[in-house]
C-alpha cells in the first residue's frame, strides 16, 4: 500500500491542493490527515475538495485546532472517514486512531481519553498483519519535543509500548517536521505539512 500522510495543513487551501496533486501523482491507495486541519475551526473550505475531487481515499483525526463537531462534519460531508476511536482495514494492514491533545485548543482531550480511543480501536485492528496508529500528538519522551514545551502525550508512549504498531504516523510539532525515529519496534514519523509517502 502506498500512502501519503500529512498535517497541520491549518486552513491552508493551496497547500492541500499541492497536497492532493503529490497524492495523484505519486499513485497514492490513501491519504491520511493528521489533524489541524483547521486554524481553530476556521476556514474549513477547499481543504478536503481537492482529495475528493482526485476521488482519493482520505482518513482523518482531528487536531488541537479542530474541534470534535468540525472533524465530523467534515467526515460526513465529504464522505471520508474520521478514525478517533475507530480502525479501518485495507486487506492485511488495519489503521487506528486518535486526535486531539492534552494541551490548549478546542480539541482539548485529557490523556486518560486518548488511550481509551486508542485501546478501543486497536482491540479490532490487531488481529491484523501490520497495524499503523494515527495521532495527531506525538508520544512523550522522544526528540521530537520541542524545547521541552511540548512534552508529548504519555498515552501515545503508553499505546505504543502496549500495542507496538509497525508505523505511528503524527504531526503537531511544526518544527520537528520530517523526523523519523524508532520507538521499540515501531517507526514514529512526524509527517508535517510537505507530507511523507510511505510504501507499506
């Protein structure tokens, strides 16, 4: 499966242009958008269009930007699928999901509710060959903090460490943008907002 995921798009309609026409011609099966989708809510239009007008797959969790209700409308609307709490399966690889983080916005979600989606929607994905989890926060104690002021989710740690997915695919910190490193046996990425091809 050849997958483009990115984030922190934040309103940007000509970057998810550049986005969808990367998807195309890259042949992508699937998009997945790792939250901040929006600049607080605001504006929501052109950034899901240019995917469904490429007729793309797209999977999407919110963000600390985007609120729960805006992540869902956008689903719906667009008819794509939002994985917070949930999983979806293409053939042998399941992806799991939760957005939001433990920090400001009005996608606030204490640490306690990110492992709880993410213990529920990896129950029915890990029967699966490789599993990949979608956050939009990145887990505690890795490089990818910025200056020690975003520490990072101890529930994504936590779910890691439990669960051992092969990929964890964020975004969040803008600065840490492209880093990839290994926590145990799973390759966490920080895909940012060029985005990264991933070959699965």
């Amino acid at each position: 499966m050849k997958i483009l995921a990115a984030g922190d798009i934040h309103g940007d309609a000509a970057l998810a242009r550049s986005l969808a026409s990367k998807a195309k011609k890259e042949k992508v099966d699937l998009v997945i958008l790792c939250g901040d989708l929006t600049w607080f809510d605001e504006p929501t239009k052109g950034i899901i269009a240019p995917f469904k007008k490429n007729k793309q797959k797209v999977l999407i969790v919110p963000g600390n930007h985007d609120s729960f209700a805006t992540t869902d409308f956008l689903a719906e609307f667009y008819g794509i699928k939002n994985i917070h709490g949930y999983y979806v399966k293409y053939e042998d690889i399941a992806i799991f999901g939760a957005g939001g983080t433990n920090e400001v916005g009005p996608n606030f979600i204490s640490e306690r509710e990110t492992f709880n989606a993410l213990k529920k929607s990896f129950e029915k994905a890990k029967k699966s060959k490789k599993t990949i989890m979608v956050t939009h926060e990145h887990p505690a104690g890795t490089s990818m903090t910025f200056g020690g002021v975003i520490s990072g989710s101890k529930a994504v740690k936590k779910a890691i460490d439990q669960f051992k997915p092969d990929f964890l695919l964020c975004s969040h910190v803008h600065e840490a943008e492209g880093i990839e490193e290994k926590v145990g046996k799973t390759k966490v990425i920080n895909v940012g907002r060029k985005g990264k091809i991933l070959e699965i």
